[in-house]
C-alpha cells in the first residue's frame, strides 16, 4: 500500500462534511473515501466496522478504528495538529477520546449536517 487511507461513511452527512475537512484544511498524506466505494476485504476489514467507526489503514495495512483513527489523521497532518493527536493516544486522553468519540459517533444524525440516514444500518438506507 503506497498511501494510507481514510475510510468514512460517505452516506452520512456529518461524516463527509467532516472528511472535506480532513481534505481541504489538513495537510494529511492519505486517500480519503466513503466505505461504500473502497474494497474492504481488500483493505482488511468489514462492512459492519466501517459502518460503526472512522478508520485509518496505514501503509503497512494496520487498521485503526474510531478516536485511535482520529489521533492517527491528526498526527499524520503535522503542525499544529500533531500535539493533539499525540495526546490522544495517551491515557488518560485515550479513554477520554474514547468516550467522546463513541457520543458524537452515536449521535451524528443529530450534529450539523447529520440526517436522520446516518442511523440507520446501510441495508436501510434510500440510495441518492
């Protein structure tokens, strides 16, 4: 794997206003796409994780999920961004990112740009 790769839910507003972020304003060496464009047995995971967290799959085919997948974008991106993302790796910040990752996570259908579609299992969702 040349570059590492950011995998989102591209059905999910919240999600991919997010990842514009990540591609417009951070200077991160990743492709960044949806889950629902990118082989996932071919990156080594599955449809139900991608579905439940943000991942990083780094050039050496390691995956992180969720908060670890956060701080894994932010060191990756460099300055200013790094220190934060360090941090997060660290307990107490680890658990702490966890947690609140897990809250936005679940509730992202109420966040700007959320719709009531990022809750629903992808099988439920209307195509565009």
């Amino acid at each position: 794997m040349g570059r590492s790769l950011i995998v989102y839910d591209g059905d999910c507003g919240f999600c991919t206003t997010a990842a514009n972020f990540i591609e417009r304003h951070m200077n991160v060496p990743a492709d960044v796409q949806p889950w629902q464009f990118t082989d996932l047995a071919a990156v080594g995971t599955t449809r139900e994780r991608a579905e439940y967290e943000l991942l990083w799959v780094d050039t050496r085919g390691r995956i992180y999920g969720g908060a670890q997948a956060v701080a894994k974008i932010l060191i990756a991106a460099g300055l200013p961004w790094s220190p934060l993302g360090l941090l997060l790796r660290v307990p107490p910040f680890r658990w702490l990112a966890h947690g609140v990752y897990r809250l936005i996570a679940d509730n992202r259908h109420r966040l700007p740009g959320g719709t009531p579609m990022c809750v629903l299992p992808a099988d439920q969702r209307r195509s565009g």
